[in-house]
C-alpha cells in the first residue's frame, strides 16, 4: 500500500479537505511535501485543487 501513489493522494486529498473545513484551521496556508513515493502523491493532491 505504500507505494499506491493513487491510494495516497486520495488520502492527503481528504486530510486537504478536513483541514478546510475546519475552522481554526482555514486560513492557515498549507503547504505539501514529499519525498519519492510522497512528492508523487503530494503533487497529485495539489493539481486536484485549483
């Protein structure tokens, strides 16, 4: 399951999602990072949002 770069840009999708939703959290600026496997997925979940 690790290396499932769909399965793990869906996940930090979702993580993406919730933090929008909260609203302690919203305003904050949010920033992805990874490495390998992660930066994949990282930059598959940021070009999912405008």
């Amino acid at each position: 399951m690790r290396f499932d770069i769909d399965l793990l840009g869906t996940r930090l999708s979702a993580i993406v999602d919730w933090i929008g939703a909260q609203g302690n959290l919203m305003r904050l600026p949010l920033g992805l990072f990874g490495a390998s496997t992660g930066a994949a997925a990282a930059l598959k979940a940021a070009a999912s949002r405008p």
